[in-house]
C-alpha cells in the first residue's frame, strides 16, 4: 500500500502537511470557538449537514491523491475471514467500553454530546450521512492515503500507523483531550484491522457501524436522563 519515497510529488507532499499539520492546528484552535463554556452551541442540523460535506470534500482530495500518487486504496479482494471476525470483536469491544462513558457523559450534562445527539427524524437522517461518508472517508483519508504517504517516508507501516493516528486524534480535539487520546487508540485499532484485512473494508464496516451507534445510543440516553444541550437541560 505504500508508494515509494522516491515517488512523493507535490500532492503527496501537500496531503502530508494539510492532514498531518494543518488540520490538528486549526481543531486546536476552534476548540473553544466550538463548545467554549458559555457560548451558544452550533446549530445541530447545520452542524451535521456542515461536517458531512467537509469529511466529503477531504475523502475526495484524498482519493485524487491516492490516484496521483498511484496508491491502490480498493483491492478486489474479499478481506480473510479472520479479518472480518476481528472487526466484528474490534466494534463489540468499542461499544462495550465507550457505553458507560456516553452515559457518564450525558449524566454530566457535558456540552460536547451535542455534537452527537440527534433529537428527530431530520436529524437522525442527517447523522445517517454522517456516519457512513466519516467511516467511509476518515478510512481512505487516514489508514488509506495519508498512512501510505507516512509509510513512503518512514518504511514502516506502524510508524505510519502510530503518526496518523496521533494526527488523527488532534484533529478530534474538540471533544476533549481525553476522547482524543480514545480515538488515538481506536485509530491503532482501525490501522490493525488494515493489516490484517490487507484493505480498508473491514475498518470502514466497523467504523461507519461505530459511528452509527454512537449517535443511537446518545439520542436514547438524553430521552431516559432528560438531556437536551441544545435546549441548555
């Protein structure tokens, strides 16, 4: 999966330094500009419609440098069995543990659910798209494009793996450094899952399915504990 070094053009370079560099910078800075305390929360249907066409438009530069670069990001090849059954333990697992966690969160009345409540059927739809571009376009941005671009640079594909997934983690900085140092994990997680399938197929499945019952899960939370950030309750 990893071009060579010698290969890095101009796109290549640009991906490493836009995904890697930039985007970890300006999640850092629009931290508090997001969910400061105090100040009014996005707009929850804009703010899915908003990251949904965001997380596209960099699917879509990555894939156009994937293409450049000549990084074969699709195989036509079924993922082994054992790949498949790690993802579906991988995802058991996530959701296992992050399930108190999204309780607690609620309970707390922390602010930064509201980046994950959906509260009706527009929006439930809307996180929908949500989930399935982020799960499908994080994977080709991160485990595929970007970790074939580190790898061309490090010759490891766990060097690329522990550098994309630190990047990976800043630039969910919004959630709080604790839920980023989760997603780094879960990054590793999702860069093994690439290893073992030999594609970005089964990572996609379980992060799209992920992503999915984070949002359901929140959603029936703030119903049962009566918690809606966007009304301040």
């Amino acid at each position: 999966m990893f071009p060579s070094a010698a290969y890095l053009n101009l796109a290549g370079w640009f991906h490493l330094g836009f995904f890697g560099v930039y985007l970890p910078i300006m999640a850092a800075r629009n931290r508090k500009k997001v969910l400061g305390s105090g100040g009014a929360l996005p707009d929850r249907l804009r703010h899915f419609q908003r990251t949904a066409l965001e997380v596209g438009l960099l699917a879509i530069c990555s894939l156009l440098v994937a293409r450049v670069q000549r990084i074969e990001l699709f195989p036509l090849a079924f993922p082994p069995l054992g790949a498949v059954i790690a993802g579906v333990v991988a995802y058991a697992a996530a959701v296992a543990y992050m399930r108190p966690n999204w309780r607690r969160a609620v309970e707390r009345r922390a602010r930064v659910v509201h980046l994950f409540m959906p509260s009706n059927m527009r929006e439930r739809i809307w996180w929908i798209i949500v989930a399935v571009i982020a799960g499908v376009g994080e994977e080709i941005t991160w485990r595929g494009t970007q970790a074939a671009l580190v790898g061309a640079l490090t010759g490891s594909f766990w060097a690329a793996s522990l550098v994309c997934s630190i990047t990976f983690g800043l630039v969910h900085i919004v959630q709080g450094w604790k839920s980023a140092a989760l997603i780094v994990v879960f990054a590793l997680g999702f860069h093994l899952l690439v290893w073992l399938a030999g594609s970005l197929y089964v990572a996609m499945a379980v992060h799209v399915a992920y992503d999915l019952t984070v949002g359901i899960s929140y959603e029936r939370l703030g119903k049962q504990l009566g918690y809606d950030p966007a009304q301040g309750c």
